[in-house]
C-alpha cells in the first residue's frame, strides 16, 4: 500500500468515527430539572414580613424596580388568564372580570410587547399555589381563604428559575384574592381627602389586581420607603387606589423586560 493511498484510509475513518460523536453532542436537549415556583404573599401595610427575601432594588433613571428571578420572564407573551368570579360580597361578574381586565392592560400600555391575550370565565378554576398544588397550565385568579391573617393576595409564579439567567422563563401563574377582607370598587374616591370610614375596610380589587400581575410578569416587591408609590411596594391598605396606575420605577421595569414603547 503506498503513502498516499494509506494517508487517504486514515482520514476515512476519522471522519466515520467522528460523526456519530459530534451528533450525538448537538442532539441533545437541555434538562431544565423539575419545575419550581416562587409565592409572593402580599401582607396589608403594618402586618407580616415578606416571606421572599426583597431584592435590591435596580437603578434606573427613572425609577427603581427589582426582578421576580434575574432573567426569568414569560418567553411568548399575548398570554391568556382565567377568572373564577365566584365571590362571598355578591360581586358581579362583569365588575370582577373589568376590575381585572383593566389591571392587565395598565401594563400592556407601557409596552410595545402585547403581554396580554384574552380571558376566560370559568367557575370551578383553581389555585395552584397549596404546597401540593402542580401547575395546570393556565394562569388563574380566584378568590380564596388563606389560612394566615392580614394577608391580602397570594401570587405564586411557576417557571424554571435556575441556571444561567438566559435559560430562565416563566411559565404561569396563579392569584388569590383574600377572602378575609373585604373586596370592592375604590375607584371613586380621592385618597386622604374625605374618604368616608368605611372605604378603609374595602380592598379595592383592580389596585391589589395591578400589583399581583407585576409577580406574573416579572417584577418583585419593593419595601423602601421612598418607592411607596409604585404598583411594586409590598404593602397595601384599605381604600388604597394609587396601584391601578403604574408609577416611574414600575414602568422601568417592565420596559427593562419586554421592551420600550415605540412610535
């Protein structure tokens, strides 16, 4: 056999010994590991310590914000919700489903991104949020009773939240709404300036709702006293309003995870 003819034969087999190797090294897929999920428990204003350990707020020229899980965010958004109107105050539907609705597209506005599908109604939807829950698949709102007091709504946000950040992404979520208050419409009342007593007892639906949809999309608790304003901060109160519109820190937030508006 001459040199050539041997050199030939030699690179023949690398190259048959090498593919298999090399394919097998690009077929395989990822393993994300199980599911996890974080619960934000959202206590009134006084009451309870936050059960996620807050994260330093972010910096922006505008606003400060903090993040659910660096990276973590819905993946395809026009995401779709199921509401669970059923209710012990006599609440329409047709409020319940406008009171959340409306919460949704306060953030849709303040990004290009449509963040948000439809919604549906359905009567037997469930929370996924017991600690022996599994996520179902679809995001739902419902209200419950949760067995510890002075709390207002519990979010828990399903997704795979470990890794390097960029494999992170959320996958659904889940809000209940606290049936130990009692829940209604604030919307026509001015905040501080004669609020009859009563309103003080009524958690007012679409604010606590807007706050509850941030954990969905993203964004974490804020507990310093200088961001009071934003949707994020992590306490509320009866008769409270001022989370039905998002404020400087929440808009950059949620810019910082699905985009600026653009013209």
């Amino acid at each position: 056999m001459n040199k050539k003819l041997s050199s030939l034969i030699c690179i023949a087999l690398i190259v048959i010994i090498s593919i298999p190797v090399f394919s097998i090294v690009f077929a395989r897929k990822p393993d994300k590991g199980p599911i996890e999920k974080i619960v934000y428990i959202h206590y009134k204003k006084g009451y309870g310590k936050p059960d996620v350990k807050p994260e330093k707020p972010l910096k922006d020229d505008e606003g400060d914000y903090t993040l659910l899980v660096k990276g973590a965010k819905w993946l395809e958004t026009s995401i779709d919700y199921v509401i669970d109107p059923d209710n012990p105050y006599h609440l329409s539907e047709e409020f319940i489903t406008g009171a959340i609705f409306a919460s949704a597209e306060e953030w849709d506005f303040w990004t290009s991104a449509n963040l948000f599908g439809s919604y549906s109604v359905d009567y037997s939807a469930s929370w996924d949020g017991w600690a022996y829950s599994e996520p179902d698949g679809r995001n739902e709102f419902i209200f419950g009773d949760y067995p510890v007091d002075n709390v207002i709504a519990v979010c828990v946000v399903w997704g795979y939240f470990g890794g390097p950040p960029s494999g992170r992404y959320i996958e659904e979520f889940d809000i209940m709404f606290d049936t130990d208050f009692t829940w209604g419409d604030m919307g026509d009342t001015i905040e501080g300036d004669g609020v009859p007593e009563i309103s003080t007892e009524i958690m007012d639906l679409q604010n606590i709702a807007t706050h509850e949809f941030g954990h969905g999309l993203g964004l974490g608790d804020l507990y310093n006293r200088k961001t009071t304003d934003e949707t994020m901060y992590g306490y509320s109160r009866g008769g409270e309003t001022k989370k039905r519109t998002l404020y400087l820190g929440d808009i950059a937030g949620i810019q910082f995870l699905y985009g600026p508006l653009v013209e």
